[in-house]
C-alpha cells in the first residue's frame, strides 16, 4: 500500500502523456520503474513537455500534503477498544498504520444526548376529554402567535313557550324560539423567548350574561362591566424552564370549576348541569402553574374572588387546581376555593368550596363502528359561614348554607369520531341559594339581588333542590365544527323556571329591579308585598307577578366552530 501511494504520481504522468507517447503504463516494480526512465520512449519527449510534467508533479504533491493535513484536523476521534482499557486514538491514516496490539476499532458513536423534557401531558391525545377541544391542527401557527377563532351561535325552543322568550336558570342558553349568537371569540396565544400572553373576545350574548353573574361590580366606583365585558381570556406572563415548566400568569383566565369549559365546542353537551353552569367560568388574579412532571399540574391561584371582576368585600380569594393524568386513559382532577368574602354588603361571610372530577375513557377501538366510549363524574361540596349563617346547620351560627352537587356524563363516538352521543345529568341541594343563578326577573342581576330580590329570594335558609338529564347528539364532519342537537329536562323544588307568561313586567323592565312592579309594569317603590299592593293601586291583582314553573324542558340545537 505505502509503495502504490508513493508511486501514484508516477500513474498519473502517465495518464497525461499518453496522448503523445506510447509507453505502457501498468503498475511496475521499483526496478522496472528505473529502467523505464532509460528507454528511447523517453527521448522522444521533448523538453518544455518534461519540464511541464514536473511541475505538475510538485503541485500535485503539495495538494496532497495538504489535503492530508485538512483531513487529520477534521477527522473525529475514533474510539478503539482493547483488552486493557478504551482510549481515544487518532484516525487511520496510511502514514500512521494501526498497531497489531489494538483489538477492535468501533465506528464514532456521539455521546448519549440528554432526553429531551415531555411537554405537559403531550405524549397522549387528550381530545377525549370533556373540556378539551378536539382540534389537532393548526391552520397557521408562527413562532410569536398562534391564532384561535370560535364561533357559537345557537337556537332553542322551550316547551314552556315563555311570551318574552327569556330563559333563566342558566349560563348556556338565554333566549327561546330566536336564533342567537352565544359567541364571538377572535384571539389566540403570543409566546416568544419565554414571555406568554393571551387575549380572546367574547362577543355575542356573553357579552351581556356573564357579567350580569358577578356582584363584585357594585362594590365602589368605575365601570369595570363595561370594561371587562367583551373579554373572556385576557393575561400575560412568563414561563420559566424549570423542573417541566412553570407558568406565572396575571389577568383574566379561565376557571375548570365543575370540569366544562367555558366555550361550548370543547363539551360533550351545551347544558351543563348544575355543578357546572353555577360554578365560576373565570377568575381575575394571578395564577401559578407548576408541572413537576410531565403528567402532573399543581396550580395555586390568587383571585380578587368567586367569579369575580372586583373584591365583593376586603379581601381577595384564595385556591387551587391539582390536575394529574397518570394514564391516557385517565383524568383527575381537583379544584378547591377558601378565604374570599364574595356577598357584596355582607363582610363577615366567608365561602369554601371544592370541586373535584374524574374521567375515564374505557373503551377505544378506532377502527370499529362504536370507536370509543368515556365518563366523567364530577363531586361538589361547599359552604358559607359567618354573617348570620352556618356550614353545620341551625346552630349558634345560623341556618345552614351549604352546596352538594355531582354530575355524570356518558360519551359515545362513532365512525372514527364523525357522529357523538352524550347522555346525563345530576343534582344539587343548595340551602340559602348563594349559588343558584338569579333569574333575570325585570332585569334583576347579582348586584341589585344584593339589596333585594323580591320575586326569588336568595335569604337564609331558602331551600333549592334541583336535578336535571340531557341526550346530546354531534355530527362532526371536520374537526373544526361541530353540529349539536340536544334535550334537556330540568326540575326543582321551588316555581324557578320561565313559564308561559314570562318574567318580564308589562311594557318591559323598568329599571327597578329590586322592587315589586305593579301590574301596569311600573315600579311600586316597595320591596315586601303588602305596601306594594298599597303603592299600586290596592289588592294582589294590582302586582306583577312573574310566571315561575317547577318543570322545564327544551330542544337545543346549535352550530359551532373552532380553528
């Protein structure tokens, strides 16, 4: 080998001369090399071409040298393993031959590289889940923002025919026999170099109904309805690289309280029950996310309270979300909420609540007809104390103010995800009634309720049982839209729902909620019935009276979209 390489140049002399010269030119012996430089082949080249010829040979071997060099520089370190130990040695060469000594030379291997940390709960597809929407693909997504648009628009005929078409007892569903726009939602996530933010709009029908839920607004000065009502998601932050990721937001996020999420694409039904619907959708604070592992959330709130834009009282809200996934099969989650004093007027009263759910998808076979089926059951407790009532009952403290509730959800998916059926229910029992949703009777909301509600009380002691049960039915044809129709029966024990005659006092509201309205749709000035029906003109038939119902049931059907 070392002989060829020094004869190399020699070939190639060869190879250009043999144009003019007719030697042969084969591998030869050292000898046969000497001899051939004494034949008349030879003297039959002229000079300039004997000259040129050696010039190219003396450039041809500097490339060489070099290139030897180039090589040696680059080359990376092979590994060789002997019998003695396992050391670097430099790289094969010709002039450098391996030694018979070394035993094995193995291929360059890199070093093993650091395993790259899971995202959270990214190594398993959680669309399944209840809450979660079951897109999987961005349309356009950059490295600064990812957008998110969604669209809810629905329509809803009550059984109960209310003439002003107004339906109360719910967050979801608002009006009967009309089509309505439930959401406009155009926003989407900005991250760069670590820094988080989100923004997404609420326009449509939560834009008027959600706020209406919060009386934090009444206590003090500036119009943070107006401010906040065309924002459901509204934060920034910053994600620090620790353990699996920590997340600090601060500004409007979303709450998982009762497990549905707050748009309605991302559910297995539109109406939820009760734990659900009168649970908060939102909170306004600063959130902690902490993932310890790539399976387990643990994040501590800090809230201005329950659902709350402002601080009903002094003091802010405290609480929590614990979410782990130990199998993909398997979702558990526990939220829990303490020390806020959210009934505006009323300082002393303290709220503690705890909300905690489980989902498990037990079947799935994505090629048969009936391709997955899932549960979720969600448990609720909680209770008020101080200011005149009592989590254990009538005792010193006062009458019992309490809240238990659960809810279970059975899914259905059929034909590869295209078709969903979803049926359910559950039940409450809410003494005091601090969590039932107000129905909206001439126009009462959170914070007028708070001095009074005349037609439903909201005082100590009011009884509220409630049970409700829904079929839904999704055709998904793409997943970015979902076609839903949906039957629902609710029930209480207390008249709650709208009847035929509506909730609304002749000649519409009248700006005095708080007050009796006199059966010509004005107001009597009066909060107790007696000197209503005096301010009115005198007798019952003198007071408006809404039509409240036990029973009510309704078909649902609804359009929405999400990219």
């Amino acid at each position: 080998m070392r002989f060829l390489m020094q004869n190399r140049w020699r070939a190639t002399l060869c190879g250009l001369v043999l144009a003019v010269t007719q030697p042969l030119c084969f591998a030869q012996t050292a000898s046969e090399a000497a001899n051939q430089q004494n034949s008349s082949a030879d003297q039959q080249i002229s000079p300039a071409i004997l000259k040129e010829l050696e010039v190219m040979r003396i450039r041809i071997d500097e490339l060489e040298a070099e290139l030897k060099k180039h090589k040696a520089e680059t080359q990376p370190t092979t590994v060789v393993a002997s019998a003695k130990a396992t050391v670097p040695v430099t790289p094969f060469s010709t002039s450098a031959p391996i030694s018979q000594e070394a035993a094995v030379v193995t291929h360059q291997t890199p070093q093993p590289a650091i395993p790259a940390k899971i995202e959270p709960f990214s190594d398993a597809d959680w669309t399944w889940l209840n809450g979660n929407p079951r897109t999987k693909e961005i349309f356009w997504d950059t490295k600064f923002f990812t957008p998110e648009i969604r669209a809810d628009v629905n329509y809803v005929s009550d059984f109960n025919h209310p003439t002003d078409h107004s339906i109360g007892g719910s967050s979801e569903l608002f009006r009967s026999s009309e089509v309505q726009l439930e959401q406009l939602g155009v926003g989407g996530d900005f991250h760069y170099d670590n820094v988080r933010a989100r923004l997404m709009t609420q326009l449509g029908m939560y834009s008027a109904t959600t706020p209406r839920n919060d009386p934090s607004v009444g206590h003090g000065q500036w119009d943070l309805v107006s401010a906040y009502r065309y924002v459901s998601e509204a934060y920034g932050g910053y994600h620090f690289n620790v353990l699996h990721g920590v997340n600090v937001d601060a500004g409007i996020f979303l709450s998982y309280i009762g497990l549905f999420s707050y748009y309605n694409f991302d559910n297995w039904a539109y109406q939820p029950s009760y734990v659900s619907s009168n649970t908060p959708w939102f909170f306004n604070g600063v959130r902690v996310q902490i993932f310890p592992t790539a399976h387990l959330k643990i994040e501590p709130w800090f809230i201005n309270g329950w659902q709350a834009y402002a601080s009903a009282n002094h003091r802010p809200g405290l609480g929590g979300q614990i979410k782990w996934t130990p199998f993909p099969w398997m979702n558990i989650i526990s939220n829990n909420y303490g020390l806020g004093r959210d009934d505006l007027f009323i300082p002393n009263r303290r709220r503690i609540h705890t909300d905690d759910s489980i989902e498990i998808k037990y079947f799935d076979r994505p090629d048969s007809r009936l391709d997955k089926m899932a549960f979720s059951l969600t448990a609720d407790a909680g209770c008020e104390y101080g200011g005149g009532v009592s989590c254990y009952g009538n005792k010193a403290g006062g009458p019992k103010q309490s809240f238990l509730g659960f809810m279970l959800y059975n899914r259905f998916w059929f034909h590869r995800d295209l078709f969903g059926l979803t049926v359910g229910g559950g039940k409450i029992n809410n003494p005091g009634r601090y969590l039932v949703l107000l129905p909206p009777i001439n126009g009462e909301t959170a914070v007028t309720a708070s001095t009074n509600s005349p037609y439903f009380t909201e005082n100590p002691g009011d009884p509220f049982k409630a049970w409700d049960s829904s079929i839904t039915f999704d055709y998904m044809p793409k997943q970015y839209i979902t076609f839903r129709w949906e039957y629902d029966y609710r029930h209480a024990n207390v008249p709650y729902w709208t009847g035929r005659g509506g909730i609304t006092p002749p000649g519409g509201n009248n700006g005095f909620p708080q007050f009796f309205a006199c059966s010509n749709g004005s107001s009597s000035g009066q909060t107790s019935l007696a000197p209503a029906e005096v301010a009115c003109g005198g007798g019952p038939s003198s007071v408006f009276f809404p039509d409240l119902r036990r029973n009510e049931s309704f078909i649902d059907m609804s359009i929405m979209v999400k990219f």
